[in-house]
C-alpha cells in the first residue's frame, strides 16, 4: 500500500445559510466529487456526477463558490474551461450549543439531507447486489453495533476509526491497487438512550 497525502484539517461549517445551501441533493453530489477528485472538475464533468445539465450545475458550483466552499481550480492548459475544487476535502458542521432555532432546524435539514443519500446507496447497493462479483459481495458489510462507553471512549473510538480510513480516502490515495472501487463508508456513533 502507498503512503496517503496527509490530509488538510476539515472546515467547520456553523452558518445556517450555507448549511441551507448544502442540504441539495445536486449540491452534495457535487461537494462530494469536487472533494474527492484531485485537480477539480468541470460544470460539464459535475454535471454527469449531478444528474443536472451543465448550466444548471454551473448555477449550482456559483452558489457553492459564494459560500465559500468550493474554488476556482488552476486551469488545464484552456482557458475557455473553467475548474473548480473543493476548499476543503471534509467539513464539519456545527451549530454549536446554544444554537437558535434557524441553525438548529438548518443543521437538521443538512443532516436528513446526507441521511436520505445513504440510504439511498444501501437500497442501491441492495437491489444490484446479486449481480456483483462474489467478492465484492462478500465484502461488503452492514453492521449495528450496541456499545456501552464514556463520552472520552467514544472520542477516542472515533479517532481510531478516522485513523483506519484515512489511507483509503479516494483523494489521498496515491497509487490504489488495480480492482480499486468508489466505497462509500458511513459511520455514525450517537448515544441512544
């Protein structure tokens, strides 16, 4: 396996409006790509991710550009294309104790938002999964885990699984091995009682 690139810290994301801003389905797609495609993307190269048209992915990358959350990328040698990047390849996003009631149901239409995307690769992953090569089916893997722990515990699990992860992350990896698939990992970690 090849050293990953260190990874550049997650940007925190508290404000409502782009929290708002984030909570599209297109606009997920997009980040998600643009974060994990070294050099950028296009409008016509988001677009195939997005499921948009190029100028209604154009509107989308503009909006995310106004919140800050994505760039302008170095050009590819023309420069009638225009590249964007991610500014940052995580966020993090926290309204923070205290929060009012416009961050709080913000951050909660973000989060149904990713929620609802998840689910819908488990069901993808689901109805296609008969059709895939054995040992992708094999690996494959749906588990729920009942833990008892302290909140330091929890920390200090979640640190660990970060650590497992962060050498497989698809912008980090420098030279994945031949066979290599797009894996979308969710991991969640929330008291219950």
């Amino acid at each position: 396996m090849s050293e990953a690139r260190p990874e550049p810290r997650r940007a925190t994301i508290s404000d409502p409006q782009v929290m708002r801003a984030l909570a599209h389905p297109a606009r997920m797609a997009i980040m998600e790509h643009l974060s994990t495609t070294e050099g950028g993307a296009t409008a016509t190269e988001c677009a195939e991710i997005a499921g948009l048209s190029p100028s209604a992915t154009s509107y989308h990358l503009r909006e995310l550009a106004k919140f800050g959350l994505i760039e302008q990328a170095p050009g590819r040698g023309d420069a009638r294309e225009r590249v964007w990047q991610a500014f940052s390849p995580s966020y993090y996003v926290d309204s923070g104790p205290g929060a009012d009631a416009e961050a709080r149901a913000a951050e909660l239409a973000l989060v149904d938002a990713h929620l609802a995307r998840d689910a819908q690769r488990a069901r993808e992953w689901i109805r296609r999964a008969p059709d895939e090569p054995r040992d992708w089916y094999a690996a494959a893997w749906f588990s729920d885990s009942v833990l008892l722990l302290t909140a330091e515990e929890l920390a200090g699990l979640n640190e660990q699984f970060q650590a497992l992860l962060r050498p497989y992350r698809k912008r980090g990896r420098v030279d994945p091995p031949a066979g290599a698939r797009t894996v979308a990992v969710q991991y969640r970690a929330l008291p219950v009682d």
